[in-house]
C-alpha cells in the first residue's frame, strides 16, 4: 500500500466501512422521502480522521463490487486515506445502514449480514505494514472468520514491532446470541492502546470504576477510559494516570465522536506529544464530530488545536459552541 504522497502508511485501520443513509431532518426516517448518502465505519472514521491531522493512514477491507462500494472508496480517497489494499467482492455487497434523526437522538438500523466485509479473515493480517494498527470490538462481531483476523493481528501479533491499538467498541445487537464479554476481553488486554467506554465496560464486564476498568484489561500498556462529557483517563504501564476533562461541546449528533477522540490520540500518539496532550486531541475532535451530523467531521485547523491543546487554566473553563457534552 502507499498513501497520498507515495510513502508507506504510518497507520493501518482494519475494519466495515458502510454506505449511510441519512435524513434531511429531523423527520422520522419512515416518513423522509429523500436521503441523502454518505459513508461510514469505526475504523474508516479513524482513518480520516488522523488524515485530516496529517498522517499517511490506510483502510484495509472488504467492499462489493457495486456503487456503494465504489462511493465508499472515493470518499475515502477524497479524504486523504490509502485504499490501495482495499479487496473487491464480486459475490457479496457493501453494507448498508440508515440513521433515524430525531430530538431524542439518532437511531441506527444495519443491513450489513452476508456483507463483503463478513469474509475479511486472518490472510488480510499480511497486508498491513505500519507502525500502528487499529481495530474496533465491532469487526469480531461479523463474522468468525472477521474474529479471526482480529485474532490474528492482536492476540498473536502477526506484524511484529507494530503498536496494535484497540477500541472495544461494544455494539450490543451485532453479537445476537453470542456473549461479548470474553470476546472482546482478550484483545483489550492484549492491545497496546486501548479505548473502553466506562459505560460499556460496566455493560460488557460489572467495572463500574475507572480504576477497576485498568485493573481488569491490565497488562495493555496504554488503558484509555472514556466517561461521557466528565472526560477521559489514561493508565499508562509505568503506573501513570491522567485525567483531562472534556470540554463543553455543542451536540448535534453523537455517533463518530468516539472514533473522533480515538484518531486525536493515535496522533498525538504518533507525534510523540505527551499522554495529557493526546487526551485532549482526542477530546477537540470528538467535540468537532458531537457538532456535525456526519459520521466523520471537518478537523478543526491544526494552528488553532495547537492553541487550545496550549491553553492552561483556560482548559477547564473552555466552550467550544454551546455547553453538551463530549466523548460517547
């Protein structure tokens, strides 16, 4: 694979990119005649993400060989990322996923079952050469041989010398009638970097504390504990803990602004910026996503995040739009 200036990736993101569908408004979806199309996936999300920060980033996956694969591809391309290592399935599709926007939030309904996507499997380890990997608690839940890859490339390090981090990504109706729970344990224990919900950690595994949360998927060198709009918690190996408040935030939407907070980290991470530095990179683009009704927003300018990530006693007061929330 090669990126956008011909240079091997420094990232590769492993995972299902869908077409979306999405209302106008805020209608129900069963009365919108009129959606509009755009696309959407957890990895990909994070893909053009540490793009638009300006790192050299590949998706690798599977798509169909119809339109809404190749508009996934142009999309992701238009954006920066490597699509090079992308597989074309002539057999199955590309999934598909419709939003339903309303006051009460957005709702989403998947067509993905017997997706393209379903068949990545172990082989597709060989592909990535990066210094970091990422991959989501989403990709294991399509399909065994999907858990396999994630088996793979996490548990068993078929890329050895990569940094492999993980979001656990919990998404309770992929898994039916399978438990998650040790599923998604071993990979978040064996990552490098790993990105947990307080609220889906409780879900998956009772830790209802962050610091029961770092106990449990020791010994993951980098533990990152989300907890809605109070802020974020890094436990590093060392035995460090850092807390960063998230900042006031516009919501407009809420999904994309985890995978938002994952790409600021990760590069943060890459640029070698300490662990607080990171935490609140990951917090300005998860608020930039919470303030856009699409899955992956516009960055906000790096000369203005480096401001903000400079800022002092400033931070604990700062607003960016109208006061909501931040990391989901």
């Amino acid at each position: 694979m090669r990126s956008r200036d011909n240079a091997a990736p420094e990232v590769v993101c492993l995972g299902e990119t869908m077409a979306v569908l999405v209302p106008p408004d805020q209608a129900p979806l069963e009365l919108q005649r009129v959606l509009r199309l755009e696309v959407g996936g957890a990895e990909s999300n994070v893909a053009c993400g540490l793009a638009a920060l300006g790192h050299r980033v590949a998706w690798l996956s599977r798509i169909g060989d119809d339109p809404l694969g190749r508009r996934v591809l142009a999309e992701l391309r238009g954006r920066g990322v490597d699509v090079s290592g992308v597989e074309t399935d002539p057999d199955r599709p590309t999934g598909v996923y419709f939003k339903d926007t309303g006051p009460a939030g957005t709702g989403t309904y998947y067509y993905r079952r017997g997706s393209a996507a379903t068949r990545m499997g172990p082989g597709l380890a060989k592909a990535c050469h990066a210094r970091l990997l990422h991959l989501s608690g989403i990709t294991p839940a399509l399909s065994d041989s999907c858990a396999e890859l994630v088996e793979e490339v996490v548990v068993r390090r078929a890329v050895p010398g990569a940094t492999v981090s993980f979001d656990v990504n919990h998404r309770p109706a992929l898994w039916r009638h399978r438990d998650p729970a040790p599923a998604l344990l071993e990979p978040a224990r064996r990552a490098d970097i790993v990105f947990v919900g307080r609220d889906e950690a409780e879900t998956l595994w009772g830790t209802a504390k962050p610091e029961e949360i770092r106990d449990l998927l020791a010994p993951a060198a980098v533990i990152v504990v989300k907890d809605a709009e109070h802020g974020a918690t890094a436990y590093t190996a060392d035995g460090g803990e850092v807390f960063v408040a998230a900042p006031d935030s516009r919501v407009v939407e809420r999904v994309g602004a985890g995978d938002a907070f994952a790409a600021g980290y990760l590069a943060a991470h890459l640029e070698g910026r300490e662990v607080a530095v990171a935490l609140r990179l990951g917090h300005l683009m998860a608020a930039a996503a919470l303030a856009t009704g699409g899955d992956v927003p516009t960055a906000p300018d790096r000369a203005e995040l480096d401001q903000l990530l400079a800022l002092d006693e400033e931070w604990s007061v700062l607003r960016l739009g109208q006061p909501a929330g931040s990391v989901g």
